[in-house]
C-alpha cells in the first residue's frame, strides 16, 4: 500500500510541473494580456505601453514649431498596486514634460508585477520617438530597470529623484532677504514708489532687501515688461535670464558672469587709451524661505584717467604695492602704467521672523536718502560687516558693527595693517505719513592693549557717547548724527543730515567760528515725475562739512578706512552743490550730474606745514590757528565735475549694460604745489558692464 502512495505522488508531481512551467518573477498584466503565455507577457505589456502613447500623446506645438527630431526617455515605475508612476523624464522642454505626465495619467490600473508570487514594484525606461510613431511593432528597446534591494534601489534612484523635483525657475529673488545691488541709478527706478505719501517706509539704510522693497514696487511685473520674445537658449540667456537657473522646492540659486569691459580717452593724459577689463563671477541663492547668500569674485586690470590713477596713488598703503583705487580696494602694478585690484564680496542673510534681518559678510553699507552721505557712505573699499535690521510699527533701527584697516606707513605694526573697528546705531521713525527722522550714533576704536572688539559696543541700544567716556576718550571716537525727510506731495522730497564730531557751546557763543566746531549738513530735494515726465528724476542737494570733521588727535581714530573716508568722498572742509538728473524708458536710461564746489586742502610746503582741516587722517593737533576758521580755508579749490551717461539694459537678470559717458573737470587751487595743481580733463568712455556697485569718480 505505501508503495502505491508513493508511486501515486511522484505521477502527481511530474504531471504538476509538466502542465504549467514555474517562473520565480513575473511582469505586470496589462488588460487584455491575462490570456497569453507566460513567456509573451511581457511582449504584450511592452505594445499596450506604445499603442497607448501613440493613441494619446500630443506633441506640443512649441515642438512643432521648433521642428524638433529626437527622443524622450521615461523613466516609469508600476507600484504593488499596479498603478503607473513617473519618476523622470529626459527632455528640454517643460511642455514635453507635462504631456508624459498627462499621458502616463491615463494608463489603467494593471496586474502588479510578482517575485516568488509577491508583489512588487517594476521600473521601466522607455523612449518616445519625436516626430510621435507607433513603436509597439517595432525593435525599439523597452528596458526593464533591475530588482535589487530596497537600499540599493533607493540609492540608484536618488539621483533622478533630486533631478525629478526641480522646478520651473521663478525669480524668488523678488522676495528674498538678498540686498538690491545699491546704486543710486538703478534705485531710482523705485525711489517714487518708495516715498509716496502714506508709505510707512525706510529709505535711508542702504543697500534695500527684496522683500521690503516688494511691498511697494513690483519687480515681477517690471521683468515682464522688460522681456524680449525668445526662445532659444542663447537668446534667453543674454537678454533675460541668469546663466545658470536652478530651483527646487526649498532651494534656489543662479549663476552669472561679471563684466565690466571699458575704453576710453582722457584728453589731459600722456597715454593712448583709459581701460578697465573685469571678469568675475556672481552666485546668489537661497535655502527655504529665510536663509540666502550672495558671493561675487572680480578679478581687474584698469587704467582710468589721469586724474583718477593720481588720486589712487595718493591713497596708497604701505608696501610695495602702488595705488588703492577708490572704493574697491589696493592694486598691484600691473604693466607699466596699470593696475591689477582683485576684489572679492559675500554675505549671508537670514531673516528669523518679520521683524529681524541679521546679514554678515563683506560689503560696504549708506545711510542717507542723498547722492552724499555725511554719516555713512559707500565710497570706502569693502570691509567685513556684521548688521542687524529690526522693523517694527513705525520704526527701523539698524545696528552694524565693521571691521576696518588703517594703511597708511605711520600705522603700520609688524608689517601689518592695524585693525580698527566700528559701531553705528540708526534710529528710522516715521513720525507721520509725511515726516521722517533719524538718529545715528557712531564710534570708532582701536585695538590698543590687545583691547581688541569691546564687548562695551556689542549692546545694540547703549548711547555709545556715555561708553567712549567710561572708557577713556582717548579710547574711542564718537560721532553724533541726524537725518531728515518730508514727502511734500508723492512728486516731491525734502530731505537732510547732519553730523556732529565735536561741539563747544561756549565757543558758538563766542562767534569766533572756533575749530572745536567740528560739523557738517546736508540739504537736498528730489523731484519724481518732473514737469509730469514719467520716470524722469530731479535732485538738487547741499552738501558743508567743516574743518577738522571726522579727524582726530590720535593716529588711527579718524573716520575712515584704507585711506578713504567713511563718510563724504571730499573729507572735510569743503562745501559743494550737485544737480542730477535720472530718466529711464523701457530698457533705456540717461544719467547727468553737475557738481560745483570748494574745498580747503593743506599746502605741505616747506614753508607751511600746517594741517587746515581737509585731511581726516591728519590730527588736528598742528593746525594754523584756533578760531577764524572757515570752511574752504588752506589751498582754495574751486571743483567742477560734470557726467553724462546714457546706456540700453542689455539683461535685467544680471543688470548687465552697455553705455557711453563723458566726464568734464576743472581742478583749480590758488596755489600750485609738487600734489596740487590746474587740472582741466575731458574723459569720454563706453563698455559693457554688469552693474553691481557704484563707482565715485567725482574727487
């Protein structure tokens, strides 16, 4: 009987495996496969898949017009559910992209793939032909995507899957926490808007962030006014995008070139051309919604005019090196008779909540609503920066701490340059819809006695004056200032400063114009719309400092850095008026400037060394007399400088521009000196230029 069952048992068996062959994997069923061999189920899959593209794939019309011949390869996966999944798709065009999408979309729910008759998930890469023909007849090759372990497949997929979530690219730039590159032509797009009566916004503490500026100027809506119909890649790429555009769903950055190629002529000078050839690099972006970053790199050989490559040689540091040139920073010979100045920006912004932005980096800062600021300019070179900007109700109080050089030979330390630092506090009140005030405070100290930064200025609300006391007034030197602003009407502004070093009651009463009297002021007033002309701008401003302003009796505590000032590009001692004027149409713009002044400068003879109060970083402690003392007093200069630029915005992503401009000035002392002398020069210009920065050529 155990026989028979044995025998009984092995006939079962063989029948068993005879009638159906077993396959450990099997492939998705698609519809109307269910009936075929095991062996042609994934033949059958394969042409359902194409047959059902071919029947609803509709190439764009884009595509069509661009006469496009090529391939598009997808990647889909079939789930354990047996639902149809696209994870990447390899084409150019975004339209092509949401036609697989929608496509894929349609496909039934099929028969999940198995493994030792467990579900599973199968992938797929597959192409589609463009012009669209029906495949399912074809060799085409219709890869399978391997099974392997859940990490390694996870691992393979992770690539894709960072490529699968970029999104398409929107300028989020708008609305970041990113500086607006602060110069004073391109901030005037927005200068109206920004003032209009009613407006409970700031608009002394420069440079601007996006999102601030958004609130009253729509950059969304200028780019699209400004964008030129095109559609191929080199096309976009110079006259509306970034070069590199990249964005996720938290992530976003863009990548661009920095040009700044010039030539030009100065009619005063002994050599052919003026030129300056930058190239650089510009990376800006940002990480979720409250953190971005901005780093530019320009490398720069230059030769500018003769009056120009003067006063950067009179501003050169200790060392070998033989110019500073103005607001970038010091150049190394390059040539005979050129530069080569390297200068490097960054900063990293985050705003923690609506009422914070805290930036550190490498940069300049201005605090004014003018062409001129007498408390806080951009005129110096960059210098590392830590600022703080808190807005709430009416108010704005910007607290910024930087880290200065002083390079001069008489401060030099083991071949080094001596480090100086120093603190500002800028209280912004809109005190009505019409009337702003601010109030500024500033010190300046040294690292004496390993003294290093003070913790002393590191509160953001203590009155600095009353600290420079505790801790010697040889310690530090404070400044005082005071802003101003009145909306007339939304066409017209009133605006002013004023800044004090040192003051003495007692002397003011005496009326004998004493040099303790160490002040400067500024008046100004802007026209929008001037005469109803859309976007043309008009300013006229006043600009007085006395002698011996932003100086002091000790060797390094003056207001400046890398031998240029922090405040007025002239020093002190000077008073000068400006008349600009600002138009922009489209993609064109026109610039004027007109500046008239006067300004006091030391005779540095043999026969008169005395120090007449126009160089900060002089002391004080030898000049001429005590009281007496005027503003323009020493070697009387009569300045004029006067600019024309006109120029076409080449790409408003990168602000890259071409542009012409004429400069004419007229340089007269009384008295000609071995530094000082009559100088008339006529200097015409034209390039192209990512503008990024202003440039002060009006000294």
């Amino acid at each position: 009987m155990k026989k028979v069952l044995v025998l009984f048992l092995f006939i079962v068996q063989y029948q068993a495996f005879s009638q159906k062959q077993y396959l450990p994997e099997k492939p998705p069923v698609y519809p109307g496969c269910g009936d075929v061999g095991i062996d042609a189920l994934q033949n059958c899959f394969d042409a359902k898949i194409y047959n059902h593209i071919y029947e609803h794939f509709k190439v764009p019309q884009k595509v069509l017009d661009d006469k496009y011949k090529g391939e598009v390869v997808v990647l889909f996966e079939v789930d354990t559910l047996g639902h149809f999944k696209v994870i990447y798709v390899n084409t150019v065009y975004d339209v092509l992209k949401k036609e697989v999408a929608r496509v894929f979309a349609k496909l039934p729910e099929v028969q999940p793939a198995t493994y030792n008759t467990r579900k599973t998930f199968k992938q797929y890469s597959i192409p589609i032909k463009i012009p669209l023909v029906n495949q399912q007849n074809t060799t085409m090759v219709f890869e399978e995507v391997h099974q392997q372990s859940n990490s390694e497949q996870l691992a393979k997929q992770e690539f894709d899957s960072v490529s699968a979530s970029l999104q398409k690219f929107e300028n989020r730039a708008y609305t970041s926490q990113l500086n607006i590159p602060f110069t004073h032509s391109d901030y005037s797009r927005f200068d109206r808007q920004m003032n209009l009566v009613g407006t409970n916004s700031h608009t002394a503490s420069k440079p601007f962030i996006y999102e601030e500026v958004s609130e009253y100027y729509d950059f969304k809506s200028e780019k699209e006014t400004l964008k030129k119909d095109k559609e191929s890649w080199g096309g976009r790429k110079l006259w509306n995008e970034h070069l590199v555009e990249l964005q996720g769903k938290d992530y976003w950055f863009t990548i661009d070139p920095i040009f700044d190629l010039q030539v030009g002529k100065d009619s005063d000078a002994d050599f052919n051309t003026t030129y300056n050839n930058t190239r650089g690099i510009l990376v800006q972006g940002g990480l979720g919604k409250r953190f971005n970053f901005y780093t530019a790199f320009f490398e720069s050989q230059g030769r500018f005019a003769d009056y120009v490559n003067r006063y950067a040689e009179s501003l050169k540091a200790f060392g070998p090196d033989p110019a500073i040139i103005p607001g970038r920073g010091i150049a190394k010979r390059f040539k005979t008779n050129s530069y080569d100045y390297p200068v490097a920006e960054a900063y990293l912004s985050y705003t923690p909540s609506k009422y914070f932005n805290f930036q550190f980096g490498h940069g300049k800062t201005f605090i004014g609503d003018g062409y001129r600021s007498l408390v806080l300019s951009d005129v110096a070179s960059p210098h590392p920066f830590f600022k703080i900007n808190t807005k709430f109700w009416k108010i704005k109080y910007t607290n910024t701490w930087k880290w200065l050089k002083d390079v001069r030979p008489e401060a030099e330390q083991d071949k080094a340059f001596l480090t100086k630092y120093i603190a500002n506090h800028y209280l912004s009140w809109n005190v009505s819809k019409r009337l702003n005030l601010g109030f500024f405070e500033s010190v300046i100290w040294e690292n004496a006695n390993n003294r290093g930064f003070d913790v002393n200025y590191l509160n953001p609300i203590i009155f600095y004056r009353a600290i420079e006391f505790q801790t010697g007034q040889g310690a530090g030197n404070a400044l005082l200032g005071a802003t101003a602003k009145f909306k007339w009407n939304d066409q017209i502004n009133i605006y002013g400063q004023f800044v004090l070093d040192e003051f003495s009651l007692s002397d003011v009463k005496g009326g004998e114009r004493s040099w303790k009297n160490k002040y400067g002021y500024q008046l100004g007033i802007k026209y929008f719309d001037a005469f109803k002309v859309d976007n043309l701008m008009l300013q006229l401003e006043y600009n007085r400092v006395r002698p011996y302003a932003y100086s002091h009796n000790t060797i390094l505590l003056n207001y400046g850095h890398s031998n240029e000032s922090k405040a007025h590009l002239w020093g002190s001692n000077f008073s000068e008026a400006i008349l600009i004027g600002r138009y922009h149409y489209n993609r064109w713009y026109a610039d004027a400037k007109l500046i008239f002044g006067v300004k006091g400068l030391d005779f540095n003879t043999a026969d008169d060394t005395f120090s007449y109060g126009g160089d900060i970083y002089r002391d004080y402690n030898d000049r001429p007399f005590d009281t007496g003392v005027e503003v323009g007093q020493g070697n009387k200069v009569k300045i004029f400088n006067g600019n024309l630029q006109a120029g076409y915005l080449v790409n408003p992503a990168s602000n890259l521009k071409v542009f012409a401009d004429i400069t004419v000035r007229d340089f007269n002392p009384e008295a000609t000196t071995v530094d000082t002398f009559n100088n008339s020069t006529v200097w015409f210009n034209f390039g192209v230029r990512t503008d990024l920065f202003n440039w002060y050529f009006d000294n």
